[in-house]
C-alpha cells in the first residue's frame, strides 16, 4: 500500500470518528445531553476467588468467636436497649454487647439479600444490587483540592462538591457520587447538609454520605432526602441516598454515628457499617485477622439495624490500610489490599450482603506518577474481578485526601479499558471475518477494506490515553487532554436541574439547621 493510500484511509477514519480538541481549535467532546451510567459486568470466567470455602468458614467461626467472648462496644443508650431487647448479651456499664451465634445469624437473614439504591432521576440511573453487575463511583471524603486553573493546593470547598458532581453526572463509569471532598468552608455541625445540597443540586445519580455522624444531623437529611423524592413510598422504592456509617476499630462504634444509622433505617435508607481496620494499628498485622476483625465490627452493626427495623436495607463495605512501618503513617496503597479487598467480597456474600469493595486508591501526590496507574490499575482489575455489587475509590489520592479534578477522567481511563477487557468476547461469524481472510487471502493487507473501516472506530479506545494533535502531529499528554476535557464538562454538560420548589426547600432546611445546631 502506497503512502497516498495510508493518508487517504487516515483522512477517511480521521472524519468518522469524533476527536477532542483543545480550546482552540480541538473541540467539542461527545456529550449525550443526559446522564448515564454503564456498570461492569464480570463474565463467569474471569471472576477470581482468593478464598477456599474452607478459609471464609474459618473467618466466620472466628468472628462467631470474637462477637460471643469478646463482644463489640455500644456507646449508645438507644442501640444497647435494642440489642438487648434483641436477646444479646449487654452490659450498661461498660456499654460492652456480646452477640450468640444463634442471635447473629437469625437477625442476618432478615437484612435484604437483594435491593434497589436509586437516583432523583431516571430509573436507567438506578443501581439494581441484586450481584449481576458492579457499581463504581467516586471516592471520599478528601480534605484539599488543587485548583483546576490556579494548580494550587488549598482546602476544599462546598463549591468542589458540586464541580466533582456535575463531572461525575457526566461520565458513565459514576454510578454513584460520594462526595469528593469535605465542605470545609462550612461549619462542621451542618456539614453533611451543605455536602449534600451541593451534590443532589448537581447530579442526578445516587449519593452516598459519610459526614452525617449525629442524630439531629440525619434527621434532617433525611428530611432533605423527603424533599427530592416526594413521598416516603418512593424514598423506599428507590432511595436516592445511603449513609456509609464507620465504627471506630477495633472493636469500638461511635455514639452518635450510631444514632444517625438508625435514623437513616427508621426511614428507609441503605447503610452500610464501613470497618476500616489498619493492619498494624487498629488492627493485628495480618490480612485473615483483619478480616475477622472488620467483619465483627460490620455485622454487629447489622445485627443492631436488623433488630431495630427488620428488613432495613444494609450492605457490606470493608476497606483496609497498613502501617508505614518506616514512618508510622498510613499506607493506602499496599500489596495487602489486593487479597483484602478480594476476600472481602467472598465474605461480604458468605452472608447473602451486596458488597461494597475498595477500588484504585493511591498514596502519591501528583496524579503523573508511574505508581498511580499501578495503584489504581492493578488494584482496580484485581478488585471488580472479585465481583463486588459497589466499588467505590475513583478520583482521589494521597490515601483519598487529596483531588486533582481531571483525576477523575484519568480513572474514568481506567474503568473503560476494564470495562472493555472484562466484557463480552464475540466469536460470531461477523468478528470471526472468515470471509475477510480468505478474501484477502496470503500476502494481501486489510487496510482499504470496508470491514476496516466499519469496525476499526469500536476497537480503537481513544479516551484521555491517544488524544490527537494534528499540530504537533503526536498524542497529546494525557493529563493535559484530562484538564481540557474537564474545562469542557463544568462549561457544556448540564445536569438535570431540581424543581425551582425544591431548591427552595432544601435552602429552608439547611438554614433551619444552621439556626438550631449552630446556636
């Protein structure tokens, strides 16, 4: 094939296939219009298992084990009357409850094995949690953003929560919007509030939220949540928010998170207990030890949920961390969360939970770094190939404190390609091109073949990676491509907005907390 050949296929591919451009001559990007989401679905072959069913066995006994001897504390009147109610084993003075085995898995049955996590939107928006797909969305709850234009560090801001959500609205890999970063311009009575008028103000999709950590904080929440979905049948058919509740490891819950996750059930909303246990410091220094431990810690807080409000939509989510044993820091990302993290979803499904596992996740500063693509690539393939029902870990770094906001679309990178290796493989007589090889036969070539032309544009993955420049006849670099195709959401995409009623009414709510919480 001549020269004039190749550059006459190149012009014709070149016109076909939508490019991103720079703000001068490179524009536009692909947008349509709406938000979508496009979770991954793992085929049977490829799902891992790093667990024998004999391990996962001997995890549960130990954490039997743990829940009846050593039991877990309760720093809350209401949840020690529930569970003692319950039939566990309570002690008011120390505050410490011991569960039997029997108790244990009696109130375990009745959470939901299967349940809907919806959005203020579209029902196509909604993720169905019943273990055929996996839902990935952002990570949280950083503290410092680098400015998109400025490119300096500064704390994060209200104003970051709802950028990080109309980005999120946009790209299809976002099933769910944790929000990113703390509004730390706010006071941290009403925080949870002021996070979430940003988000539900900026993204159709579902919300999880971690920063309501009191009783009077949810209730209004919850109240906010009324707002968007109109009427209590509805935020139970499809609840468009979720509280990610922390115990303290080891072994320790935290008084007033406890008193929101009731609230939260009371209306209807998922929760999940998410046990964070350092390997090392708040936890042995061991990954099967961790997991016992974490485990204890998740499912007293579902036993106390399940006894209190029978049926209660609950899920499991278990991260870890380690020890800098050269520092004394955290280590987010470490060999150990491979296994962890994969062992995690065999143990969250052992007791019918759908499960939220960790996924990417960095302790670089700079989103350039050779160690970020393999935290967040590695990590990524290893943990969905597990097959959790929720992954959330996109966006953020320095073990999840710190935002750059392309970040974002350079894991959005990540996903795709894992979408793709992870998906259908086709073996049809159209992908076979049997016709086509023998057409061509020996020592022909394929360039100037219509079935080039029709399928080289589903196979070539552009993204942020192979960005064209025509002026420097080369790819762009990939975070420079990530910077302009963020200016080019926050500029063109327009998340569908709240009723001009509801915006006013969750104003009215935030500023009734304000009054009553700050004074």
């Amino acid at each position: 094939m001549g020269k004039s050949e190749e550059r006459n296929l190149n012009s014709e591919l070149n016109d076909q296939q939508p490019a991103i451009r720079n703000r001068e001559t490179r524009m536009p990007f692909e947008t349509t219009g709406e938000a979508h989401i496009s979770p991954i679905s793992i085929r049977p072959e490829m799902r891992i298992k790093t667990l024998a069913d004999e391990d996962i066995e001997k995890i549960h006994q130990a954490t039997l084990t743990v829940l009846e001897q050593t039991g877990v504390k309760f720093p809350s009147e209401t949840a020690l009357h529930i569970l003692a109610e319950g039939g566990a084993d309570v002690d008011f003075k120390t505050e410490i409850v011991k569960i039997q085995p029997d108790l244990l898995m009696k109130t375990l049955a009745k959470a939901p094995a299967e349940f809907v996590m919806g959005s203020r939107g579209s029902q196509q928006l909604d993720m169905n949690l019943d273990g055929t797909q996996i839902y990935c969305g952002t990570a949280g709850t950083g503290t410092e953003t680098v400015g998109l234009e400025t490119r300096k560090r500064r704390p994060s801001v209200k104003e970051d929560i709802g950028m990080m959500a109309l980005i999120s609205d946009y790209l299809s890999s976002i099933s769910f919007y944790w929000p990113m970063v703390a509004a730390r311009d706010c006071p941290p009575q009403i925080i949870a509030l002021h996070e979430l008028e940003a988000a539900f103000g900026h993204t159709e999709k579902h919300v999880h939220i971690v920063s309501c950590v009191d009783r009077k904080s949810a209730q209004y929440a919850v109240e906010m949540v009324a707002v968007i979905a109109g009427s209590k049948e509805r935020i139970k058919a499809r609840p468009p928010l979720s509280l990610i509740a922390s115990p303290i490891s080891p072994l320790n819950h935290d008084s007033g998170v406890l008193e929101a996750a009731l609230v939260f059930a009371a209306a209807g909303l998922p929760v999940g207990f998410a046990a964070m246990p350092v390997l090392g410091t708040t936890a042995p220094a061991s990954i099967a030890g961790a997991l016992v431990q974490g485990n204890a810690e998740i499912l007293s807080s579902i036993c106390l949920l399940q006894l209190a409000y029978p049926g209660s939509p609950a899920f499991y989510p278990l991260f870890s961390a380690m020890i800098n044993p050269f520092t004394g820091g955290i280590s987010v990302s470490n060999a150990t969360r491979y296994l962890f993290y994969a062992a995690t979803v065999q143990l969250g499904h052992y007791y019918h939970l759908p499960v939220m596992s960790g996924y990417g996740g960095s302790d670089a500063t700079d989103p350039k770094g050779w160690n970020v693509g393999k935290d967040d690539a590695i990590d990524a393939f290893f943990g969905c190939a597990a097959g959790p029902d929720m992954a959330p870990g996109l966006g953020l770094l320095e073990g999840y404190t710190l935002l750059y906001p392309e970040k974002l679309l350079l894991d959005d990178e990540i996903y795709q390609s894992l979408k793709f290796m992870t998906g259908e493989f086709h073996t049809g007589d159209e992908t076979l091109a049997l016709d086509e090889i023998m057409q061509v036969g020996p020592g022909g070539h394929f360039l100037d073949r219509d079935y080039t032309i029709r399928n080289v544009r589903n196979l070539w993955q552009a993204g942020i990676s192979h960005q064209w420049s025509a002026q420097e006849q080369d790819f762009c670099d990939p975070q420079e491509a990530a910077i302009e195709k963020t200016r080019w959401i926050l500029k063109n995409h327009k998340p569908k907005s709240l009723e001009e009623k509801q915006v006013v009414e969750l104003g009215k709510i935030v500023r009734t907390a304000e009054k009553v919480l700050l004074d």
